[in-house]
C-alpha cells in the first residue's frame, strides 16, 4: 500500500512539474531524498512521456493543421523548425550520452540548477520586456531551442521548459504563449524518442525489471496530472508573467543547499 502510495505520488509531481519551469527531473531526486524511494531512468521517463501524452491531447487540433495543412507556407515553416529544434536536441543528446553525461545522484547540483536558474527566469523576462513584443519563431529560436533542451537535459534541475522558454524569449520569440507553444511542441517528439529508446535498450538486455502495474498506475497519474497543469498555465501566462515560478525556484533552491546538501 505505501509503495502504491509512493508511486501515485511520483505521478502527480512529475504531472505538475514537468511542464511548470520549476524543473520534474529536480522535483522527483527531491522526493527520492526525502523517502518516496528510487526508481529507475525508465521509470522516469515513461512518466515523463505521460506527461507529453497530456501535452499531445491539448495540441492535438495545432498537430493535425501543421500535418494536414502541411502545403501552407506557413504551417510548413512552422514544422521544419520544430523538426530542426528536434534534431538538434537529438543529436546533441546522443553525443552527450556518448561522452558519459549522467544524471546526477545528488541534491547540490540540483539545488544550484533550480537556484541559478530562478535568476536566469527573473532577467531573461525582463530583458525579453524591454524588446517590442514578437510571436514569430524565427530559425534563430528554433536552433536556440534545440541547444536549450540539451542544457537542460544535461543539467537537472535547470528545466526543460524553463531554459527553451525564456532561450526563445531572449532570441526574439518574447510573446509568452508564442514561446511556450513552441517549446512545448518540440518537447513531444523529443520525450517520445527518449522513451523509445529506453524501452528499446531495456529489450536488448532481456527486460525491464520493472512492476508494470505500479509503472502504468504512475503514467495515468502523470498524465492527467500534467493535463490539467499545462491548461492552468496557458491560462496563466496570458496575463501574467513567469516571476512567481522564479521566486520559488530561488527559495527552494535556497532552502535545499540550506538543509539537504550532498
């Protein structure tokens, strides 16, 4: 029963936090430190493509009109970056893989990345505000985006979403819901792949290992979770800036190196 309880919980925090810019790698060592248990990279991922399944349904009309509509000039713009932004990611993350970049099993880094990167929110908004506003991803976002998502993959804690978002805001794309939008659609195809590829690697070395009930129980979770935080968010952002998601990935961050070191 507690570990049921453990699992349902893993599944809520990586529902609400993989999206919100507060970092769900961060947020799930955190909660391993502080006795929910550890699970496995596979685990991990297959609740983070529950999360992006979640994201998948709230685009899912953007998707087929992108697909549909592909002869538009637009829609076919607006795709190739996405695929570009992509491949970037792709690429980079297989050479980081091959060069032993790991996850890290401790707190500090994690409290540092989440620390660091609450300043990088605070002036990466302010700067985007002193610039006319623009909804347009350019090339320059797309490649901008596909290194972020490295950055932040090889940094937890740093967050997926809130290093692409505000790296588009920086290079031009400073239209919140533009940015978001579009860092959200990149990051369906790059967590599909990731746990497509975990799965596959599982396979070659004769299984997973994992209890699939508690491991469907967590993906369920986490993607209903996810669906209702990422509907509150974009709601959110339409009038509000990202500064209260800073401030408490200062104050966390703050707290951790406080209390929670090593």
């Amino acid at each position: 029963m507690i570990d049921l309880l453990h699992t349902i919980l893993l599944g809520i925090i990586e529902g609400i936090t993989e999206f919100l810019p507060v970092s769900s790698t961060g947020h799930l060592l955190i909660a391993e430190k502080l006795g929910l248990g550890h699970r496995s990279d596979l685990f991990n991922v297959v609740i983070q493509a529950g999360a992006i399944l979640a994201v998948t349904i709230i685009y899912w009309k953007r998707l087929w009109s992108l697909l549909a509509d592909f002869q538009k000039p637009e829609n076919r713009d607006y795709a190739l970056k996405l695929l570009t932004a992509f491949g970037i990611t792709g690429a980079l993350g297989l050479l980081a893989k091959h060069l032993g970049f790991r996850l890290p099993e401790s707190i500090t880094p994690v409290a540092w990345a989440l620390l660091i990167g609450g300043v990088y929110m605070l002036a990466a908004e302010w700067l985007a505000a002193r610039k006319p506003e623009s909804a347009l991803i350019t090339w320059q976002v797309a490649v901008v985006v596909g290194l972020a998502q490295v950055v932040a993959a090889v940094f937890p804690g740093a967050s997926r979403s809130g290093v692409t978002i505000f790296a588009a805001m920086l290079v031009g794309a400073n239209n919140r819901a533009a940015a978001t939008e579009f860092t959200f659609l990149v990051g369906i195809p790059t967590m599909y792949a990731a746990s497509a590829k975990l799965f596959w690697d599982a396979y070659k070395q004769g299984g997973t290992g994992e209890n699939w009930t508690d491991l469907v129980i967590a993906f369920v979770v986490a993607t209903i979770v996810a669906f209702v935080a990422v509907k509150w968010l974009l709601r959110y952002i339409q009038t509000h800036r990202f500064t209260v998601f800073a401030v408490y990935r200062i104050v966390l961050g703050a707290l951790l190196l406080l209390f929670l070191q090593g």
